[in-house]
C-alpha cells in the first residue's frame, strides 16, 4: 500500500536524556504531541461520519505523557504496553501514520487484519504488546516480555500503564508485587485522569495518593503533574535511567486530564457543572505551544502545525481508498503455523521404567538441558519439587532463573509467561492444580489463546494442569476442564494416559508455536511404572492411538478413563464375547479424527467416555463431530458415559458415585447393547 512520505521531522522518534531541555527537544516534542491530537481529534470526526465503527477512545489530554516517555523509550530494547489513550505512544512506538489510521477503519490496511479493535493493536514484533480491554491484565505481560530482554542480557526496562480505576482490581497488585520480588525493572504508570467511566476516585478509593502504594512493594513511587511536557520530560527521564541501571520497578502516578470523556458516546452527564469546563482549561497543549512561541519559536510552530494537518489529511485520504478487510486466512491463522521438529538429542536411548509423573520429570530435565530458552515456573516448583514433585531436584541442577518458583499469583504469573513467550524464551508454567487456573482464566483463553489470530505473534507456552478426581480431594482440587477452556479458540491441549505418552507429549506441547494445556490426571501420576526412552516419532502424540480392534462398536476416551475403558472391554469381550475398538484421543485441540471416523463407518456404533460432568461435557462435542456426517448409518444412538452434573463431592463413598467407574462402564456398554 502507498501512504504519503513521512516529513522528516517524525523520522526521528527518541530524545536523548543529553538534549533534554534543549529548545529542539521540545519542538520535537510538540510536533509529536501536535500529531497524535490532530490525529485523535480527526478519528473522533471520522467516527461520528460513520467511517469508523464501534468507538473510539481518545488520548486527548494525555499527550503530554504519553509522547515524552515514548520518545524517551529505547524502542530497541524496551518493552511496552500502551493503553487506550496511548495513540501518541504508537504513533512514536513505530509505524507508519497510516498504519495505525487503518487500523481504526478497519480495512485492508489494518495491521490486525481488520481482526482486533481500534486501539487495541500494538506491534509485538517491536515488543509493543497489544492491549486487551480486561484491565489490568497486559502489566504482567511487559514484566514477562522486559525480563525475557533481560534475560537476553539487553538493557531493557518495560513500560505498564492502567489507569486510576483500574488500580482497584487484583492483577495491579499481583504484578506489583511480582515485579518487585523478581527484580524487574518496569515503569508501572497510573494514569490518572480522576475517573473510571464515570466513576470519580472519591468512590474508588480512600486514600488520595496512589503512588504511596509501592511501598508495600518495596518499590520507588511519586506523583508527576503532567502540565508542562518540558517539565515531564526531565522526570520522566531520570526515573527511566534510575530503572535501567538499577534494574528495580518504580511506580508513577501521573496526573493527566481526559478532555474528551471515557469514550466517543461518552456524554459527560455525570460531571458537576463547570467540571469539564476546569480540565479542559488545563489543556496541557495550547500552554506549551504558547510557552514556546513565547521563547521565539511562533514560526516554526506554525510549520508544525501545517505540516502536521497536511500529512493527516493526505494519510487519510490514502488509507480510506484502501480495500475492506479480508475474511481470507481468519480459521487458518488461529493458530501459528507449523514448524519443524526441534533436533532433539535422542535420550534416553535405553528405556527406564518411570511412573507419569516421573515421565514427565525426565521430559522437563532433557527440555532445560537441551533448550536454553526454556524455563518452568509456577508455586513451589522449587526447592519443594512442586505439590505433586514433578518438578524435584530441578532447581538444584538448573539454578532460579530457570526453574522458578513465583509468589501466590496464577493470572500475574501466567501474564509473566506470556510476555516471555512473545519475546524470546519458552516457558513451561505448572499449576499446584488445575482448578486454580480458573484465577488465570483470562490470561489463558482471551490473551494467549487469541495472540495469534489478532496480532500475528506467536506465543509458544505450556500450561501443566493437574486434573482430575478419584483421590478424595474435594470440588476445588479434582475439576476437569478441558470443556470449559477449549470451548475458546487458539488453545490447544494434550492429555496423555502413560508414561511415554506424557514424556512425548511435553516435548511436542513445548516445541509448539501455540499456548499448549497438558492435562495430567493425578491419578495416572503414580498409577505404576512403564518404560520411557527416546521416541522420534513423538510428534504422533497429536493423533489419537488406537489401543483395541473389534467389531461392535467404537469407543472414545482419554486420560484415566483410557485404562477403566480398557478393563471394561476386557470384561465385556470375556463375559459377553463384544469386542470394540478402543481409541485414546490424546490430543484435545486440534481433534484429528478421521481414524475414529474410518472405525465408526465400520462399527455403526459410537461410545464416549469422560471423567468430566455429562452435561456440556467435551463428550457432546465428540459425539456431534463424529456423527454429523454419517448419523443416518449409525446402527443405535451414541452413548455418552460421564461424571454426574454436580460438584466434585469429598467422600470416597460419595466421589464413588460421581465418577465412571468399570463396573459403571460394563453396565451402561452392556444395557447399551441391549
């Protein structure tokens, strides 16, 4: 696409901390801060014509924080994560004009494809992570992506932004704390513009100065007045170079002004008479240029500013004539694509008898001494080894950068492991159990699960859940959620049921360019030993195994049920002589089923098995993916063998009931084929 020539003078996007104060700087900074206005106050515009859908939310206002902390930002190695008043810091970020103008219309230009909202957008590839409107969430994403730099050993520090209402919710503090107990040096930013919407902060909090938080976190925190760019520059610079060089977070509170309300049909109603009169009156723009027209420099500004209105001008008329977006490519580009095997070493060449959990101990440990960019975290992986011990003895032969144990924070942690798997680094994050994942709900299934498709990133992590039931361990330590997470696109998930198919599975989950769940069923991880080594073909994991061959019907199952199916068949061929052909699916997402498929033409009938509750279970999806294409040839209706619909009960007498079980397989199989 053509877009007009960039003037020179937005060529260059960095202030050095040298020039501060130099009377270039600040031209610098007004036209830049002159551009992202003309060009927020043009969207409004273009969105009340009808150009531009949904709605907008302008950075009116907030220029003069904005502009000065990205042109100060070593866009070479800093980490970012602008928020919805951030135009002006993507427009200093990278990108043409007309990039980001695209994006709002939505077209053929938008560098989302026209697949992710307006101000949504960043540019990963450029470590700008893009927002999502879940607040708070994207602070834990730039500690991950600034410590990967760090890691990398590059100088970076990262740049986090929420606003005064979102400081209210709990993924502020858990990345707060998170920040400060691992040392990162991010520049945590509260905007704070006296309002969430329309709630003012006498009703969001008591206490007046939110910077005075981080002490709590043992951190460095001031208010900034955001009035004069001239004087924001010099603060904003010294506490920049203070977190680079001491590789310790700080905390700003900035006060900044919304000029324009929340957003474009944001009438205002809620304010006191007079109020918006009083912030707009303290427009930081139309002070700094008259400051500076006053020091002598009327002439040029009034080049900047016709500068500035004709490149907009000429940059709309341009992106306007582009194409609509493209459906093309949207299923395809969920996922990342494929890449190619990683040349593992191939060991253990002689087998060893390991239980699952041991398995998958051995797959961690070839993973962190064969992968550099590889970690695991999660709580009490350490010195510990993990609830379950999966993670034993790892910190003491690889170190706690590698193998990391963090505070008691699922979403913040989970953040952290997608902002390293956006840079450079492959983490592997172990949940105590996998009921606790529902704390990092978001983080999963609208963050990493939708990288790919709305940015075009990849994001390569693994999430281990400890699942399932059976050990009397109650309704918040037993869930299986394989139902619930997968019912949202761009996961995928592996669930093996023996020891070799777990060691194949981690390595094939890790070298995957997705977020991957790995469900491990606590009661496989000590259920006896099998033999595990080397398999090259371990990619196989991603297609069902077939364990049985018969005649009567087809049955599908994963995790433990695999070995009460297996029992059941067993029984049922000796007692009452029907063999049936028996598939582990292994892999969750994507379904490969055309063996099953191929199998159930044979036998006519369709049985499916799952430990989790019948009703919305991931059964319904197998049943109604197998049989929509050949349900006329089906000899009898699918059989769905399930955990009952109600909560996890405590009581082995009680769990008992809840759960399949053989004999509970046999009868139904049995009564089935009448």
């Amino acid at each position: 696409m053509t877009f007009p020539s960039t003037p020179g003078r937005f060529t260059r996007r960095d202030i050095r901390i040298a020039d501060l104060g130099q009377p270039d700087s600040l031209l610098h900074t007004y036209a830049w801060m002159q551009l992202a206005r003309t060009a927020d106050n043009r969207i409004l515009d273009l969105f009340r014509q009808g150009l531009i859908k949904g709605t907008v939310t302008g950075g009116q206002g907030n220029e003069a924080l904005i502009v000065p902390l990205a042109l100060l930002a070593d866009k070479a190695v800093d980490v970012v994560s602008f928020s919805h008043r951030g135009l002006g810091g993507h427009l200093v970020w990278s990108g043409h004009l007309g990039d980001h103008l695209c994006q709002y219309f939505a077209n053929g230009g938008s560098p989302t494809k026209g697949r992710e909202g307006n101000i949504h957008h960043g540019d990963p590839a450029n470590r700008s992570l893009p927002m999502i409107s879940h607040l708070g969430i994207m602070l834990s994403n730039v500690i991950g992506g600034t410590d990967s730099q760090r890691r990398l050993g590059r100088p970076a520090v990262g740049f986090a932004f929420f606003g005064d209402g979102s400081s209210s919710t709990g993924d502020i503090h858990e990345s707060l704390n998170l920040a400060a107990v691992l040392s990162v040096p991010v520049v945590f930013v509260i905007e704070n513009n006296q309002y969430a919407y329309s709630t003012p902060i006498s009703e969001q909090f008591v206490s007046a100065n939110l910077f005075e938080r981080a002490k709590g976190y043992g951190m460095e925190g001031f208010a900034m007045d955001c009035r004069d760019p001239a004087q924001v520059l010099q603060t904003l610079g010294a506490a920049i170079e203070r977190a680079r060089s001491t590789g310790r977070p700080l905390l700003i509170e900035a006060h900044t002004f919304r000029l324009r309300g929340h957003a474009a049909y944001d009438t205002c109603d809620y304010m006191k008479p007079g109020e918006a009169e009083a912030i707009l009156a303290q427009d930081p723009l139309p002070k700094f240029r008259a400051q500076l027209a006053a020091a002598g420099h009327g002439a040029q500004l009034d080049t900047i500013d016709a500068e500035v209105a004709a490149f907009i001008e000429a940059t709309i008329k341009a992106s306007l004539a582009l194409a609509p977006a493209s459906p093309d490519g949207m299923l395809e580009e969920v996922y990342a694509p494929a890449v190619a095997p990683i040349q593992w070493q191939a060991t253990p060449a002689a087998p060893q008898n390991l239980t699952l959990a041991q398995a998958l101990t051995l797959g961690l440990r070839k993973i962190l001494t064969e992968r550099p960019e590889s970690l695991v975290l999660g709580q009490d992986i350490g010195a510990y080894g993990g609830a379950f011990k999966v993670t034993e003895g790892l910190v003491e032969d690889f170190g706690r950068p590698r193998v990391l144990s963090t505070p008691l924070c699922e979403s913040a942690s989970t953040g952290y492991a997608l902002g390293l798997a956006t840079n450079a680094h492959r983490p592997i994050e172990e949940f105590q159990f996998a009921d606790f994942s529902t704390d990092a709900t978001t983080q999963i299934v609208l963050n990493a699960a939708t990288y790919h498709f709305r940015a075009g990133q990849k994001c390569p992590v693994v999430f281990r859940l400890p699942c399932g039931g059976g050990l009397t361990f109650g309704s918040f330590h037993s869930q299986e959620l394989e139902s619930a997470f997968l019912s949202f696109p761009g996961l995928k998930a592996l669930y093996p049921s023996n020891p070799q198919d777990a060691f194949n599975a981690l390595l094939a989950a890790y070298e995957d360019d997705n977020p991957v769940i790995l469900f491990e069923h606590k009661g496989l991880y000590r259920r006896g030993k099998h033999p595990v080594k080397w398999d090259p073909n371990y990619r196989s994991i991603w297609e069902p195994a077939k364990l049985r061959s018969g005649n009567d019907a087809t049955i599908v199952t994963y995790g433990e049920m695999v070995l009460l199916a297996g029992e059941a068949c067993e029984y049922l061929a000796g007692e009452y002589e029907k063999t049936f052909d028996l598939f582990d699916l292994r892999a969750l997402a994507p379904l490969k089923l055309d063996a099953i498929k191929a199998s159930l033409a044979r036998t006519g009938r369709l049985v499916v098995i799952h430990e989790g509750r019948r009703t919305h279970g991931f059964g319904a999806e197998l049943v109604a993916r197998l049989t929509e294409e050949h349900f006329a040839s089906l000899k009898a209706a699918p059989l769905r063998i399930a955990a009952l619909d109600l909560p996890v009960p405590f009581a082995p007498e009680l769990e008992a009931v809840y759960r399949p079980s053989k004999d509970k397989i046999v009868d139904a199989i049995a009564a089935w084929l009448g």
